[in-house]
C-alpha cells in the first residue's frame, strides 16, 4: 500500500484571549501521529473536544501546527502549491452553512473547476451531480430549496468535482436524519470505491461500522489506539476505547441514555502520565507517571496495561 498522507508528531496549541490581559492556552493537539494509505478510509473518531477537527484543519492547510509536519504524497503539505487544494478536499458536517445560499447548485459545483481552470466544466459538473445521485433538474436550485440529503449531496459533489486524492469529512452525517444518513455514507463508500481516500471524522461508532478500514481514537489530543476497524470495533483495547464504544446511542433519542462518565463532566488532563487517567477504571500505579506505546494484535496502543 502507498502512504499518501503522513502526519507526524503533529501538536497544535490555540491562544485563548481571557479577559482584558491574561491568555490562556489550549493544548488541543499534543502529539498526533499516522499514516493515510492510497484508498483507505481512516475514520478518527473522539469526543468532542478531543481534538479532529483541528486534525483535519491542518490537514486542510486552514490551520497551522504548532509542532510536527505533514507530507502529502511525501512533500510537507505546507509546501505545496494550489495544486494542494485540487487533490485534498473537504465536506463539513452542515451543508446549510458550508454551502452559499445565494448560487445555485450549477455555481456551487461549478466553482472548484473555475478556480482551477478546467476545461469542460460543464459536462463535469453535470457528471458530478448524476455521480452524486442527484437529478440534473437541482441544477438551478438553490441551497435554502434543498433536502439536508440532497445539500449534503451537493457539497460532496463539490468536493469531489476535481478528482482528489483525499477527502477530509469532518462529521458529515451528523446533522442528517438517520435514514438520510445510511445514504450518505453509501455515497461515501461508493467513492471510495472508485479510489479516493478520506479521512472519515466522527463521534459516531456506527458510522465507522459502516465506511472504514481503520479507526484511530483520540483523546485529548492523543491517539489511544489505532488499527482495523474489525479489532478496534470488536475487541477494543484501550479502556477509552471500551468507553466510547459503551456509549454508542441506542437508534432511537428517547432510548438514549448517557454512559456514565462520558461527556457530562470536564476531566483535566495531567501534565504527566496517561492522560486518560483521571477516568480510567483499570489504571496501574505507573500510569501517573508514563505511559508506553505498544504494538499489539495488529495495533499501536498508548497503553501500560499491555
Ligand atoms: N480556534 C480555536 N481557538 C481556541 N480553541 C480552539 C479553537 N479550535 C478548537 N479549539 C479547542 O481545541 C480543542 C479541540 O477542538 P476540536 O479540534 O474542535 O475538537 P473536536 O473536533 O474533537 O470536537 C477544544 O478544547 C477546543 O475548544
Ligand atoms: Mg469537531
């Protein structure tokens, strides 16, 4: 398999203005490594908070690192011309604020080729949209018209109008209705298919069910643990890992209920140590003091239980 996307080392520290003189400082990324594979699907799932969104700024180039790099199709991502852009492309979570409610669809898709000069924009646009599942006739729609479905449709459309390599899809089922959200992701896996690459973020287990072929799991802006999804998903290793999967939401909102422990109180994360500490049920007397990276079971673990 081919690396196409190399992140290394990656930590990301945002200044927040308190007040009329004080800063504090945010550590949302604090070392964040792996690779991207030609094709595959990584999907990067966490809590809020934990940190993937930043993960796929930087991958984006909308923001910078503090530390580490990224090399894509091994150059530093930084490093690249706009031929960057052609080739890494983005769908956020709401079409109703990612896409410009005042052109139509035909603009919206359109766009990307303008930009990027490229010859037949017609024929491509209309490709993209039959591609997408869409009917031609949204063509002259505009967002405001469109199903949440169909907009999400159009911003992938968008995102794919020039044949990237990667997609970076930052929670772009979460605001769809359940039954809009399995086409969607069928979408996904049909492109992917066709060879392009994404990285999948989500908080939401059963969406990487669905599309992935590996999942890496953040927390606090670590990687716990990354490997297959089949591993991960069934045989979690990482005590975080076991607790997000616990708290995966039953398919209807009334039957949902909070895990205990998850999202409901701010943990602080220590200086030293593990990280996850202050909520783990099987930490050892070491763990306020290291934690060690291991290779097990086809996974890299940041973990001292193995
Ligand atoms: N522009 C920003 N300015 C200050 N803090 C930020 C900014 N963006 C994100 N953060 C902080 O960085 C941490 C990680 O955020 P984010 O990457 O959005 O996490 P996630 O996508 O997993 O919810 C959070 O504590 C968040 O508040
Ligand atoms: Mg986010």
């Amino acid at each position: 398999m081919e690396e196409l996307l190399s992140v290394e080392n990656l930590t990301k520290t945002y200044r927040v203005k308190r007040g009329l003189f004080k800063t504090e400082e945010v550590r949302a990324l604090r070392g964040v490594s792996f690779t991207l594979f030609s094709g595959e699907v990584l999907a990067l799932v966490g809590e809020s908070g934990s940190g993937k969104s930043t993960v796929g700024k930087i991958v984006l180039r909308l923001e910078k690192p503090t530390g580490g790099r990224v090399l894509f199709m091994g150059r530093d991502a930084f490093k690249w011309d706009r031929a960057y852009t052609r080739l890494v492309s983005v769908v956020f979570q709401d079409p109703r604020s990612s896409l410009n409610p005042r052109m139509t669809v035909y603009e919206i898709v359109k766009e990307p080729l303008v930009v990027h000069r490229v010859k037949n924009a017609d024929e491509r646009v209309r490709e993209v949209i039959r591609r997408v599942g869409l009917s031609e006739e949204l063509l002259y729609e505009k967002p405001p018209r469109l199903s949440g479905g169909q907009a999400q449709r159009v911003a992938v459309a968008r995102a794919v109008v020039l044949e990237p390599k990667l997609v970076v899809a930052d929670e772009p089922t979460a605001s769809l209705d359940l039954s809009v959200q399995a086409e969607v992701i069928n979408l996904f896996k049909e492109l992917n298919e066709k060879g392009i690459a994404f990285l999948f973020i989500t908080h939401d287990v059963r969406v990487v069910e669905k599309v992935a072929h590996r999942v890496a799991v953040l927390y606090a802006g670590l990687l716990m643990e990354l490997g297959p999804k089949e591993k991960v998903l069934k045989r979690p290793l990482h005590p975080y890992t076991r607790l997000l999967l616990e708290s995966v939401p039953a398919r209807h909102p009334r039957l949902r209920r909070p895990v205990e422990g998850l999202e409901e109180e701010e943990f602080t994360v220590p200086e030293q140590g593990c990280p996850f500490l202050p909520r783990c049920k099987e930490a050892l007397p070491e763990c306020s003091r290291t934690v060690r990276r291991v290779e097990v079971d086809d996974r890299a673990v940041f973990c001292n239980l193995y």
